[in-house]
C-alpha cells in the first residue's frame, strides 16, 4: 500500500509596501546635519578661490595673509568648525550656527567698504559660496522651544 502524500499550500508572506523598500526610501536629513553640512562647505568656501585680482584669483585663506583687517577672515573657518562640533556632539547649535552664518556677510560689509561697488564684480565661486551657505546657516538652525 503506498503513503499518501498531503501537500498543504505555502502561505505567502504579505507583500512589502514600496514605501518602506529600502530603494524607494526618501532620505530626509535632520536639520542639525543640514547645518553640519553648510558649515562644512563655508570651511571649504574659505580656500576656494574668493576674487579675480589681474590675473590671480585668491583664496580667503591667501587674502588673509594681507594684514591686519583680514584677519577677520579667520573668523569664518573657526566659526564653521565651531558649528561642526556643536553639530557633532549635539549641544546647542542654533546660536554658534547663526553667528557663523552671519560672518560672511561682516566680512563683504568690511571690504565693500574698503573696495565700493567693484567688489560685487571681483567676487569668485569662494566668496560667492560663503555668501549661500552663510545664508543658509542663517535660516536652517531651528529654534529651541521655550519650556
């Protein structure tokens, strides 16, 4: 007499929805790695190219090299690697982080005096960039909520 043999269906697994496939994912970063990431590209803004001089195109790291008042650049890498680290070990970054978002538009008020109206004309990628991630440092932070 042979075996029977009883075969039951599989039960299928139920399907994955798209939105949690790891492919679809939107990625959306939190705000402080937002401000991490402006704050990085305003360090890497200060050696990049920041005006067309004749035929040299200086760094904000050059340009401070001149003298006694563009030693406020340095104000804007140490500011940037002050927002960074506030970022990183998750103090309080909205007041560091909006200060050195500020620090780029001292620095054009400064030599825009010291220059006039042709300092728009000389600007390169560098200072143009500090201006955009300075404003963004400006906006992103978000404030504390008062308890």
């Amino acid at each position: 007499m042979p075996e029977e043999i009883t075969v039951t269906p599989k039960t299928e697994a139920e399907p994955v929805p798209a939105a949690s496939a790891p492919d679809s994912q939107n990625v959306s970063l939190p705000r402080t790695q937002l401000v991490n990431l402006c704050a990085v590209g305003l360090g890497v803004s200060f050696f990049l190219p920041w005006a067309h001089v004749l035929f040299a195109s200086p760094s904000g790291f050059d340009l401070q090299k001149g003298g006694d008042g563009e030693l406020l650049l340095w104000s804007i890498p140490i500011g940037a690697a002050i927002t960074a680290i506030a970022g990183l070990v998750k103090s309080r970054q909205t007041v560091v982080g909006r200060l050195t978002g500020i620090l780029p538009f001292i620095v054009g008020i400064y030599w825009y005096n010291r220059i006039g109206s042709d300092l728009l004309q000389m600007l390169a990628v560098g200072g143009y960039l500090s201006l955009v991630f300075g404003a963004a440092l400006l906006v992103l932070p978000k404030t504390e909520k008062q308890s």
